[in-house]
C-alpha cells in the first residue's frame, strides 16, 4: 500500500471515535459497519447489528411536513438515483426508548460509477434542542422580568404621583388617620395572601373561599376611609414584596392572577360605598363606634384636610348628612 494512503486501522480509528454515528450496508443492503456512536444511538452492540438487513435493525424514519418516509424507502430513493439526502428532520427509536431527534445523512457508496452499497449518518439532535430551549426560556424570561418591572413602575408611579384622576392627596401611610403602621403591614399580608389562594384556587381548582375575604377587606378599607388609589397603592406594594421571592415564572403566574383580584377587590368597595350612600345612617360596627365616641359639636368624618378627595368619600358625607 503506498504510504500516502491511509491505513485501514487509521480510517477504523477515525469511525470509532468519530462523535456521529456511522452505519454502511453493502448493495445488498447488509450491515457491514457500525460505529460505537451508532450502537449507543440504538442501544444494540456491534454483534446484533452486522450482517443484518439495514431496514430491519435501524429503526429509523424521517418525518416531514406530509407523511414519514421510512427506512426502507429513503434507501430505494438512494439506492436508485444515486443522490445525498441530508436533513434534521430524522428520528431513532431505539430499544424500549422515546423516538430521539436526529440529523441524517445517507449518502450512496459508488465503485467505479455502480452502487456498492449507501452509509447513513445520525447525530443526536437532543443536546442541540436543550441549548435551543435554553435559550428561548432565557429570552422569555428576560422579556417576562422587563414587562413586570414596566408595570410595577407604573402602578408604583400611579400610586405616589400627584396629580392623578384617581386620588389627589398624599398615600395613607402619610395622613395616618386610623391605622396604625402594623395594621397597614396586615393588610398588605393579608392582600398578598388573598392572591396566592385565588392562584392555587386557579391552578389545582380548591375553594379557598377568596371572594369572601376580599368582601372582607373591602369593607375594611372602606372603613380607613380608602380610595381607589389606597388600593392602588396596596396593590403595588404586595408586588414589589412578592418580587424578590418568587421565581419569574411564579412572579408572572401572581401578577396575572393579582389582576382579577384588584379588579374585584375594586368592585367590592364600589359596592361598600354604594350602601354607604343608600343606608340613612353607616351599619358596619366601626362606624358605630366612631359614632358613640365622637363629641356632638364635631363632624363624624375626618377634616377636609384629612379627606380622601375621591368620589367615593363625597358620596359617603352626603350620605351622613
């Protein structure tokens, strides 16, 4: 053999280590070489595989966008016009295993212008795919984080800023008129809580009874005196603290849900004032109470100064008066 040739043990040494799997039949379609990149694909040894018709131990089909072309189909097709089909649309199913992904490339053998035979190349496409989905969650994610903080930031900014439709006084920690700053903490917590019940009252279809207690916080705002844009405010501050602890997907699925839970808290509260309008005089017990106590000389609703200066404490004086 002339030296410039390569020898028979170089080429087998490249076909063993080569990462892609390699199976050649012989014209009569007769497995003749298999790789060990191969066996791992299909999970069977070299023995089971040599000497064997191609069509019956290489399960192995592709599938387009019309109907799978089969093994045996795919060899005719090269076989007969002796032409290289390659793609990323191929699957393996080996031995009692999930069907993995595979790009192929069957090529034919030709000795002096005849067909001796065709050689199929696999290669696992799974690791690709993962670095692929990877990526896309990564992306989505990144995308997901952005959107969250575009609406914290407003919220927040809708909130705090003066001037807005909604309410146009300082937020309720700074007036103080009832609460106290633990009792603005259990509101938050218990908001916060309402939203992580309503999720899995969603998710897994349990009844956590999240209706009524919004009902139940309503009224307690109602009570503070509070105005859409004490809620508002509630609702931006249990985001920011559910933030750093949730994962981005979680973060979402909660900003999602906390949507419909602001929505109803919201019409909860309408229709707290709304009764506050109609009843002659207030029927919650913290409005009794503030009654008996309160000197005849004095106004039973905080000053003008204190006032929410919404359309829902107007309609709450009148109603008094």
């Amino acid at each position: 053999m002339n030296d410039s040739e390569p020898s028979t043990s170089w080429v087998e040494s490249i076909t063993r280590y080569l990462g892609e799997g390699i199976c050649a039949a012989d014209a009569a379609g007769i497995v003749r070489l298999v790789n060990p990149a191969a066996e791992a694909l299909l999970d069977l040894s070299n023995q089971q595989l040599l000497g064997k018709p191609l069509v019956d131990c290489f399960p192995f089909q592709i599938v387009d966008s019309q109907s799978p072309i089969t093994l045996r189909e795919l060899v005719a097709e090269t076989l007969s016009r002796q032409s290289v089909r390659r793609g990323s649309n191929g699957f393996l199913t080996p031995r009692n295993g999930w069907p993995i992904p595979v790009g192929y490339c069957c090529s034919p053998l030709l000795e002096q212008g005849i067909s001796a035979g065709l050689v199929i190349v696999v290669y696992d496409l799974r690791p690709i795919r993962r670095a692929e989905r990877a990526e896309q969650t990564a992306r989505s994610n990144e995308l997901m984080v952005q959107q969250l903080r575009l609406e914290l930031d407003q919220l927040t900014e809708l909130a705090t800023a003066p001037g807005r439709v909604m309410a146009s006084r300082e937020p309720v920690e700074a007036d103080r008129r009832s609460e106290s700053v633990a009792e603005l903490a259990e509101l938050r917590l218990a908001y916060a809580a309402m939203v992580d019940r309503a999720l899995e009252q969603q998710s897994f279809r349990v009844s956590h009874r999240v209706s009524e207690s919004l009902r139940e916080l309503a009224e307690r705002l109602g009570q503070l005196h509070a105005g859409p844009r004490d809620v508002i405010e509630l609702h931006a501050a249990v985001l920011e603290l559910k933030r750093p602890i949730l994962t981005v997907v979680r973060m979402k699925a909660f900003v999602e849900e906390s949507r419909f839970v602001l929505l109803e808290l919201m019409g909860n509260m309408v229709s707290y004032y709304r009764r506050q309008m109609q009843s002659p005089r207030p029927s919650t017990a913290y409005s009794q109470a503030r009654d008996a106590q309160a000197p005849r000389d004095k106004p039973l609703l905080p000053s003008p100064s204190q006032s929410v200066g919404t359309d829902w404490n107007r309609t709450r004086e009148s109603a008094d008066e």
